[in-house]
C-alpha cells in the first residue's frame, strides 16, 4: 500500500516523464498521438468514406478495397508495416512519426466506414431538394449533407477517439516510451514495486477512457441519436456493413435467396 | 528481384526456409488456438457477466458493472502484461514457482488478458441484446410456467443471441486481429514469428507480407461465415421484429 502511494505521489513522471528536460513520455505521449493520428485519419478518413459511396464503380470498389484491407490487418501489424516499409523506401522517420502515421491509417479507415455510415444516414430527399434548387453534386454535399452527418456521427467519432487512444498502448513495441512503457520501465526497476506501476498504469488509462465514454454518454443523450438505455439491438444489424468484406461479396451473400 | 528503386532485394526463400517455416506453422496454429479458445471463454465469460447485469439483485448487478467499466475503460495490451508480469506474483507463494517454471505459461497468459479484455465488449453487446427481448416473450415464458433460470436458458438467450449475431461477429473477429498483442509478452504466435525472423535475418518484409495476407484472409473467411449464420437465422429475425410492431 505505501508503495502505491509512494508511486501515486511520483504521478507527474507517468504522465509526462522528464518533460521540460527530457523527451516527453507518459500519459501526455498517448494522447498527443492519439489526437494526432484521429486528426490526420479524419482528413483520409472523409476522402476514403466519401469516396466509398461514390458513383463511380472504380472509385468506389478501389475506396473499399483500401478500407477493408486496413480494418482487417491487427495494428500491430500496421504499426510494423511502417516500421519496416518506411526505411525501405528511403524515408527514415524519427520513431514518432512513424507510430503518428502508422495509427492515422488505422484511424482513416475505421473513420472512413463511420463517415459513410453518417452519411447515409441523411434521408435521401435532402440530396435530392438540394440538387432541385440547382446545387451541384459537391455544393449539396459540402452545404447540406456533411453538416447534418456530422452531426449524426459526433458519439461514433468519440467513442472511436476512446478505442483509438486505447490503441496507442500498442506503439510501445516498437519503443515508444508511452505510459506503458513508463509502467513496464518502472516495474523492470523495481521489481518490488510492480504492482503499484501497474496499478498507476491502469489509472492513467482509466480516467481518460471514462471521462471519454461519459462524454461520448452525454453527446448522445443530448444530440437523442442513440439513447444509451433504449439501444434497439436491431440497429445491431446494421453492423453489417461494418464487417470487412468487400461490397460485392456481400451483395452475393445477402441477395441470394 | 528489384523495383520501384528499393534498397531491398526481396528474397521469397526465407519465409520457406527451416527453422522458419518452422517457426510460422507453430505460430499459424497457436493464433487459431488463442483466437478460438478466447472466443469461447469470452463468450461464456461475458454472457454471464450480461446476465449479472440485467438482474435485479445489486448484489449481482453492480460488481458486473464494475467488471465492466475497468476492463473497458483499460487498453487491452495492459491486461495481458498484467496476466503475464502481475498475476503470478498474486497468487501464494507455491503456485508462483510453478507457473513461473512453467514454460507454455506466456500462452496461458495471453488467453487469460484476451478473455478479460473481450469478455466485457462482449457482455455490453448481449446485454443491448437482452435488454432488446419483449416484454411479451418474457411474460409468456413466465405464463408456461419456466423458472427464472429455464427463462434465460430456453427464452431470454436463443433471441439475444440472434439479434446479436453481427455485432458478436465483428467482435470476434476484433478479438482474432487482437491475438497478435500475445506478442508483447512473448507467446511464440504468428507475429511474434514473423519478429523472430526479422530480428535473425533482418528481412522482415516477406514474412510481414504473408502474415498479413493470412491475418485478412482468415478476417474475410469469418466475417463470410458469420454472414451466412445470419443469413440462415433470419427467419427467426424477422418473426421477432413483427411481433414486437
């Protein structure tokens, strides 16, 4: 018990290590590298989605394509992808960079599948009146559909923050000293103390992870998408889509009678 | 074999090569092993932990939510360091030496994290399932005369499990892309297989390369099958939604 206090009192070293003299380490890493990487995997993320639902087949298939081969790798094998690849093609990257890129392409597909689930969530007859006012394809979208989807898609984009910034947990393989690492360093050190590093490890992550899924909790309660208690399992089955398959695979499945 | 003006020369030997090949058939297994062991405890884990949930005894229903809210609130990568580095030393003292000269001990731990990690996911996706049953269906088991437990085994469960399909689904196969986590704490699976190649040979390409292919075929081949069971149970699905109209 006093180690854990002892280690409870040494918490400005789990969260940001040695800071203004040193490197940044800790609990401050994992979330600089998870607002990072959900920052960039937004930008690809839209692209991507967008272009899933686009109206040209080769846009569409080669949008999905993408998308359905990331959400089906593990990250770890992602995050060794870059590692390995990225030296290959001449572009030697300091290591964050490397986990920043290597999480963003994880985040850009899964954000890209809750974009286009947002979007096709707008009712039809919007894309439809605006373009019976005489909007272009883009103007419709930019104007009328992207702002009511974003609406829609705000609970999904936290709740992925959360599973994202769990994630960033994984990049310590590759010898980012994030609060993991910290923990692991910690208890290596002290072999004595390692149940209170662990312990100081799990809160880090805990008080983030709950502030995140109480925010994403409340968001829904106020936007009333989707009540949290009067969840309808047969939006469940919308999960389909969410499945990494090819849109074309699914289509022999489902339509086959 | 050059392209594209790398410094690499692909080599599609190594892959085939002994001990290697080796070494990627007993991590090929042993991720099917893990992946399909912790699919089976977690489910049995989180179905109870659902029905801990729903019950109406605090007693029952607010450790389940403790349970719940750790385990979600944790990356899953800390409760496999912790079955591995922490729990051991929990344990009194004789069980202590035997698991740490166990040797297979880092498999075991790895089935135990996953199952923690994904037992409570799991548990939150049959509880929405549960929670989605008729009031109807329930008074009518209660009408023929079923006790509570019959209730849940013949009535409550078989529909849950139904509507749930998709979302325990992707769970799963969440659950087999995380398998390759076991390699933080060294279970010799198939990623840390292709490590061990790259660490003895420095080509670690090729391996990464057909691991991969593995690790989205074999996502794509459950993600087919659990459309199928779908498919095949969906006659139920609809009956269940126009009698809940």
């Amino acid at each position: 018990m006093e180690f854990l206090l002892e280690q409870l009192a040494n918490w400005q070293f789990y969260l940001i290590g040695a800071y203004p003299k040193g490197a940044l380490t800790g609990l401050v890493l994992n979330i600089v590298l998870a607002v990072l990487s959900i920052v960039i995997g937004l930008f690809f993320g839209i692209i991507f989605g967008l272009g899933r639902i686009s109206c040209r087949r080769y846009i569409r298939h080669s949008c999905g394509l993408c998308v359905d081969v990331v959400r089906s790798t593990p990250l770890l094998m992602i995050i060794f992808w870059f590692y390995f690849f990225l030296p290959v093609v001449g572009a030697r990257l300091p290591l964050f960079w490397c986990a920043v890129i290597s999480l963003s392409v994880y985040a850009a597909a899964y954000q890209a599948e809750i974009v286009r689930a947002g979007v096709l969530a707008v009712p039809m007859g919007q894309m439809e009146a605006s373009l019976s006012t005489g909007m272009t394809r883009l103007q419709a979208l930019i104007s009328v559909i992207l702002p009511q989807a974003f609406k829609l898609m705000l609970p999904s984009f936290v709740s992925f923050f959360n599973s994202l910034f769990k994630s960033t947990s994984t990049v310590y393989i590759i010898g980012i000293v994030d609060l993991t690492r910290t923990g692991i360093i910690i208890s290596q050190l002290k072999p004595n103390r390692i149940f209170a590093a662990y312990i100081c490890m799990a809160i880090g992550f805990w008080v983030v992870c709950y502030a995140l899924s109480l925010a994403a909790r409340i968001l829904e309660k106020k936007l009333g998408i989707l009540d949290y208690e009067s969840y309808k399992p047969e939006i469940c089955r919308e999960d389909l889509v969410l499945l990494p398959l090819p849109k074309t695979v699914k289509r022999f499945l489902v339509s086959r009678k | 074999m050059k392209f594209l003006n790398l410094r690499y020369e692909f080599d599609w030997g190594i892959p085939f090569r002994e001990p290697f090949l080796g070494w990627l058939i007993t991590g090929v297994k042993l991720t099917l092993l893990i992946a399909a062991v912790t699919a089976v405890t977690s489910l049995l884990l989180g179905t109870l932990i659902a029905i801990m949930r729903v019950s109406r005894f605090k007693l029952l229903n607010i450790p389940a939510k403790i349970y719940v809210e750790t385990v979600r609130n944790i990356p899953g990568l800390f409760w496999l360091l912790f079955f591995y580095f922490v729990f051991p030393q929990l344990l009194p003292f004789g069980l202590t030496d035997v698991l740490n000269q166990y040797s297979h001990y880092s498999i075991i731990a790895g089935i135990l994290g996953l199952t923690v990690d994904n037992s409570a996911y799991v548990s939150d996706i049959v509880r929405t399932g549960i929670i989605g049953i008729p009031r109807g269906h329930i008074e009518a088991a209660v009408s023929t005369g079923l006790n509570r437990i019959q209730q849940v085994r013949y009535v409550i469960l078989p529909e849950a499990f139904r509507t749930i399909l998709p979302p325990l689904g992707t769970r799963m196969i969440h659950n087999f892309k995380n398998s390759s986590l076991c390699m933080a704490i060294a279970t010799p699976e198939l990623t840390w297989a292709t490590q061990q190649v790259e660490s003895i040979t420095f080509r670690g390409l090729e391996v990464t390369f057909l691991a991969t292919i593995f690790y989205i075929g074999l996502s794509m081949i459950m993600a087919m099958m659990i459309i199928r069971l779908e498919r095949r149970w969906k006659i139920e699905i609809t009956s269940i939604t126009s009698m809940r109209e």
